[in-house]
C-alpha cells in the first residue's frame, strides 16, 4: 500500500489538503512471494508510489514545486533517489533523517 498526503502548513492553522491511498493486491504474502511476484514488485513500486503523489498533487490542485518538504515514512534511502528522481523532485527537498541507512552513512 502507499499513501500520500498534502498539508498546507502557513498561517495559524494545519490544513489537510489531500489524501490518496493505493492498495496492490497480491502481494500479501510478503517475503514468501515468488520470484515472479517479487520482480513485479520490485519493477513497480516507484512507479506506483509517483502515481500516488501525482495523483494527490492533483486532488489538492497544487503542482510539485509547491511542495517545500516531503517526509518519507519507513522507506531505504536507495528508494527515496529513485523516487526523487523519477519526480525530478530534489532530493534536499525530502527528509530523510528519519531513515536507518542515512543515520548509518553519517557516522
């Protein structure tokens, strides 16, 4: 599943501005996938997580350059490049502190 949300921040109050959510079926069986299954996976999940924030921007009626900062959520740094650069979104631009690999380069 992958989710996006859209929150405009400025001003006195928070103000929730999208939300989508996308289910993939077939693929609940986790680490016990086929090789098969796992290549699928693997192949589309940037794809599909770029489609849902394209898909959010587009409900909130506001462009990527709008957006000031993405938060990643339990995601590899390596995903997170590719993400960014599928959305020719820069990568300074999405908060990836929070991520184990980029706590474990840094030190």
């Amino acid at each position: 599943a992958s989710t996006a949300a859209i929150w405009k921040t400025s001003g006195d109050a928070h103000l929730l501005l999208s939300v989508v959510n996308y289910f993939c079926k077939g693929y609940e069986k986790g680490i016990y996938l086929t090789d098969n299954e796992l290549r699928f996976f693997d192949a589309s999940f940037i794809s599909n997580v770029v489609l849902v924030i394209k898909q959010c921007l587009q409900q909130a009626e506001i462009v990527l350059s709008d957006i000031k900062l993405i938060l990643p959520h339990n995601v590899n740094l390596p995903t997170w490049r590719h993400i960014s650069e599928a959305l020719f979104f820069p990568l300074e631009k999405i908060y990836l502190k929070n991520l184990l690999i980029y706590q474990l380069i840094l030190m």
